[in-house]
C-alpha cells in the first residue's frame, strides 16, 4: 500500500516569498528522509513554496477563476509531502511518528488509492488510458 504523508506546518500560509526552513531544521528532515530510503519505503518526497508563490484555480463559478497567493481564507497549507509504501496504515503512522517536525507541524496520512480500490466499472474506464496510470 502507498501513503502519502502530507506536512501541514503552522503559519506557513502567511509565509513571504522565498521563505525558507533553517538549515538545521533542513539537516534533520534530510536525516529522517534517509532512515526512509535505507528502509526501501521512500516513493518520492517534495518540499512545497509557501503559497504566497503560488495560484488557485477554482471553479465555483462554473467557469476557472485563478487567485494568485497567499491565500487569505486559507488556514492550513501544505509545505511538503513524502509517498511511502508500507504494509498498512498503523506503519505509515509509526514512520510519520518517527519525523522530526516541530511543535507547528502536522503530518496527514492518506492512503494512495489503487486500481483495486476501484469498481470493475471504474477500472474499465482507467484502461482505456494505458499510459496515464
């Protein structure tokens, strides 16, 4: 199963441009990534601009209406993600126990779906696009 753990770090949302974690807090998080890696779980993993570099795209209007960052109604953000795969969630929580966030941060576990979650009506329309799964 693949999990993505998902790192929501407090105030980030209000975050300037180029806004940057401290090296040692860098040095940790690099630490942690490894233990990931040498356990042969590690998928893929990226640290995120805080939003005040980035755009919605929203379509409550029917149409797309593009909002550029920051975000003022936006409480949490996401700051980064790691895509791990593990034998079930209680091991995706004990590996997201492991990470060396700070008091501000939160990790949210997600499970990653998989064409076997999918009904067979479903995964007959997945396969008419081969190369996009």
């Amino acid at each position: 199963m693949q999990f993505m753990m998902l790192m929501i770090p407090g105030g980030y949302e209000n975050a300037e441009p180029g806004t940057m974690p401290p090296a040692d807090g860098v040095d940790a998080m690099m630490k942690y990534n490894e233990e990931l890696q040498k356990a042969g779980i590690l998928k893929d993993l990226n640290g995120l601009h805080p939003p005040s570099m980035g755009a919605r795209v929203s379509f409550a209007t029917g149409s797309p209406v593009v909002t550029d960052g920051p975000f003022a109604e936006v409480k949490e953000v996401l700051g980064g993600y790691w895509v791990i795969e593990v034998g079930s969630l209680q091991e995706a929580i004990e590996w997201a126990k492991k990470c060396p966030a700070s008091p501000n941060e939160t990790i949210e576990i997600r499970q990653i779906m998989g064409e076997e979650d999918f009904s067979e009506e479903i995964r007959k329309v997945v396969r008419k696009y081969p190369d996009v799964m």
